[in-house]
C-alpha cells in the first residue's frame, strides 16, 4: 500500500509541469487546460486528428496500398517514356448530390514523361472513387490541357460555385519528355469555375503574375473562402508560396498581397518551405501546411523524411507562429503491416469533415518511391479516428 501511494505521489509531482501557458503553445490545434488552480500544472488537449506534446503532428492512420490514385504502371504505346500515368497529388471533393461518389482532381503528366518532366507536361485531371475518399480513384477526364498544375479545388458557398485554382500557362505540344525552366514556362496562378465538380469549367483567368509585383509569390496557391452563416461574405483569402496571404472582395476579383511571413523564407534557410494549404479551423483560427525542406538543408540535397511543417495565427496576418519540427514525415504506414519511407512527400492537402467541425480526415501528398526520379502517384491517407465512422455512413 505504502508503494503505491508514493508512487502515485511521485507521478503527480512529476506531472507537476507546464506543458502550456498558452492555446498558442497547442498549435491552436487544441486547447491548453489547467488542471490545479493556480495553473501549475497544465497540458494541451488536442483536437482530433492531432497528437504530440504541442498539438502539431498530424495522426496519420494506415494507408492501403493500391488505393488513392497510383497508376505509375497504366503506360500507353505511344508513350515517351516509361513513368505511365504519374501524378502528384491533389484535392478531394465529395460529389454534393451523389454523396457515394468522390472526384480526385490532381496533376497527371503526359506521355509518360512523370515527374521529372513536370514542367511543362503536366496537365489537371478528374478521376473518380465509389470506394469511399480513399479511392482507388480511376481517370474520368482531363480538365486542362499542359501545362496546368497544382489544382486545388474548393465549394463557394456564396457564388455556389467550384473553384479550381492552379498554376501555369497553354504549353504547345512537344514531341519528347522536357524540363523547363520557370523562366520559360511561369507558374502564374489562375482560376476556373464550375456548376459542379462534373464540369463544364470555364476557361482559367490570371489571379497573380509571375511578373513583379506579383512574383515571388505566384505560385502553389490554397484559397479559403471568407463565407461563414453569420457572414455571408464573397471574400476569398489565398494562402501562397512562403505562406504568404492574398485577399480577394470575390473569386474573380482583384488579388492584394495582406500579409508576408516574418520568418525567414530564402531558399536554403532553415524556415524554407514550399506548396501552401490554408484553412480556417472551428474556431476561426487558421492554419496551413507547407512542404518542409529541411533535410535538403541539413542533409545535403536529400528530401526526407521531415516534410511536413505546420504553421497557424489566431488571425490571417498573423502574427503566425512555426513550431520548428515536421508535421508528418515521409515514412508511411500501410494497412498490410508494411512501412515505406518516400524519397518524397510533398503537395499536402487534407479533406475534412462537413459537420463544422473541420476534422481532418485525409491527407492527400504526391509521393515518390526511394530510387525512382519519374514515376510518381498520389497517396491518400486515413487522419485520427473520424474517418472510420465517415466511411460507415456511406455504407462502406
Ligand atoms: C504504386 O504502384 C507501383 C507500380 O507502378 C508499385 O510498385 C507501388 O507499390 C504502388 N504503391 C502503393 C503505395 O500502392
Ligand atoms: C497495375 O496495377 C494494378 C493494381 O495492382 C493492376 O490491377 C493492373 O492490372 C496493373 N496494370 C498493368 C498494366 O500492369
Ligand atoms: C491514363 O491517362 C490517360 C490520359 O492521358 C487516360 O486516357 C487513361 O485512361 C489513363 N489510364 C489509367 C489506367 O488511368
Ligand atoms: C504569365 O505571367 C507573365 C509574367 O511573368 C505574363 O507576361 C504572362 O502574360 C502571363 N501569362 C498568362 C497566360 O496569363
Ligand atoms: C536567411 O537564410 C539565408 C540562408 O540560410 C541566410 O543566408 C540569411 O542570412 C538568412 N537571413 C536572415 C535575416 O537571417
Ligand atoms: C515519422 O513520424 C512518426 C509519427 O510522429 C514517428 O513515429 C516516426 O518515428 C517518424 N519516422 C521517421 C523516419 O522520422
């Protein structure tokens, strides 16, 4: 009896510590609860889908192989090179009227060209799923002609309306895999829109230039639509290269620059990041993820495994805080008891629940295979414990 009182007694004073002070010091991904009156004891209580001390690591699930879209062996005879139908990554959206059906609008490359030649054949596809958000998904149709890239899709609520963001401009056709430059092909950001995920889309007009002043922001942009019931406002925020913010009075309207980071963005330094996701959470806060390129930084040009950052602000200029450790790495997890470590992870994005709640469901990333330079595919994994109970209501 004694023992296990003083062990009990010794658990609570090693307890006895300040996990938080602070909302910010749980990533404003949960929520820092005081347990003794006078604050001495405290800890962060984690939204789900998020764990760690500070609320920052994104709680993957299991994948299982051969689902999201991973079509790098459906080659063509008329194709260039050997990487097959190759992509990477993309967004997920739930039809609105057939809810059974999820449409996967990713980068694909032409000809077999992959990833290496993304610039300038990549090109936006839609495929679809009838096995929940995980896929497998199958080529429905093509979007866009090359070059286009980095779709992200997003509902509007107050124009009712799908809009596609990504970048690049027409590239005429080429008669072999090439890689260019950005300075031949710019990755200026435009816009389409839509009555339904289906289509038709309209032809995609310049949001941002990769011209001064716009440059050097004009890339990987992550809109956010300002509508809430309680203000039903047109205005769209778009999350940048660097994280940088953009605002919009409406989607098709002028884009000014309202925020850069304070933190230093130059290629090379440790706070270097690329491929922006922005969301506002329940609370109103927001968030982002970025693709992290610290092991290029420490480890000489390598691009793994820490590639996932997490960055947040109370409001959308900031101040925004970045906790200087990965997010989510590059070592997945599959459903088969197998691990894999990608040579790279990057494009992030998640699908969320539509309860209000903004529960992160799936990660969506474009991944490579360690030893492979061309082929490449989109991974969709399962996040905390949600989704379990998502794909139960669709009967799956
Ligand atoms: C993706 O497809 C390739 C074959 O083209 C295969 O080797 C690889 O294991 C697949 N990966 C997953 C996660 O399904
Ligand atoms: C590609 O992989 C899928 C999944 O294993 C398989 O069903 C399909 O037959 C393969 N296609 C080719 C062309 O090898
Ligand atoms: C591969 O992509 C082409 C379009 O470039 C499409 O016609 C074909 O159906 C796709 N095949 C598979 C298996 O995804
Ligand atoms: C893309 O941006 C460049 C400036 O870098 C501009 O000259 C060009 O007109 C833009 N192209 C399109 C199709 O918007
Ligand atoms: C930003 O990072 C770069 C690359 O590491 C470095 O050369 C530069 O001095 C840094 N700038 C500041 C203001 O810290
Ligand atoms: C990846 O992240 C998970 C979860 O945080 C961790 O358990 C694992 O050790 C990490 N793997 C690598 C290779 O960093």
């Amino acid at each position: 009896m004694r023992l296990v009182k003083l062990l009990s007694v010794l658990s609570i004073a090693l307890s006895q510590v300040q996990a938080c002070r602070t909302d910010e010091d749980c990533s404003l991904n949960g929520i820092c609860v005081h347990t003794t009156r006078h604050g001495k004891q405290s800890a962060c209580k984690c939204d789900t889908g998020w764990f760690g001390d500070d609320c920052a690591r994104l709680d993957l699930a299991p994948a299982t192989r051969w689902t999201g879209y991973n079509h790098t062996n459906a080659t063509q005879p008329d194709d260039w090179k050997a990487n097959g139908n190759s992509s990477w990554g993309g967004t997920i959206i739930q039809d609105p009227e057939d809810r059974g059906l999820f449409h996967l609008f990713a980068s694909q490359f032409e000809h077999g060209c992959g990833l290496s030649g993304w610039r300038p054949h990549s090109f936006v596809i839609r495929a679809e799923s009838r096995t929940g958000p995980q896929g497998p998904y199958v080529y429905a149709d093509r979007v866009t002609d090359a070059f286009h890239h980095n779709p992200q899709v997003i509902f509007s609520p107050a124009d009712d309306k799908y809009l596609l963001y990504m970048i690049g401009v027409d590239a005429p056709e080429y008669t072999e895999c090439r890689s260019f430059s950005y300075k031949q092909w710019p990755n200026n950001i435009s816009v389409a829109s839509a009555d339904s995920p289906q289509g038709p889309w309209t032809a995609p007009q310049l949001v941002l230039s990769s011209a001064p002043p716009d440059a050097p922001h004009s890339t990987n942009p992550s809109p956010w639509p300002l509508w809430s019931p309680r203000n039903p406002t047109h205005e769209i925020a778009l999350g940048v290269e660097d994280i940088a913010i953009f605002s919009a009075p409406r989607w098709d309207g002028e884009y000014t620059l309202t925020h850069t980071q304070t933190w230093n963005t130059t290629e090379y330094s440790p706070t270097w990041t690329e491929d922006s996701f922005l969301w506002r959470d329940k609370r109103g806060h927001w968030h982002a993820l970025a693709h992290w390129m610290i092991d290029l930084v420490e480890h000489d040009g390598q691009k793994y495994p820490r590639v996932g950052a997490h960055m947040f602000a109370r409001q959308l200029t900031g101040p925004w805080h970045f906790h200087l450790h990965e997010a989510f790495n590059s070592s997945v997890a599959f459903t088969d008891g197998s691990t894999q470590v990608f040579k790279r992870r990057e494009r992030a994005k998640l699908f969320f629940s539509d309860d209000g709640l903004l529960t992160p469901l799936y990660l969506v990333t474009g991944v490579q295979d360690m030893g492979e330079t061309g082929r490449s595919y989109t991974l969709v994994q399962p996040v905390g414990a949600r989704w379990r109970g998502f794909e139960e209501g669709l009967g799956l």
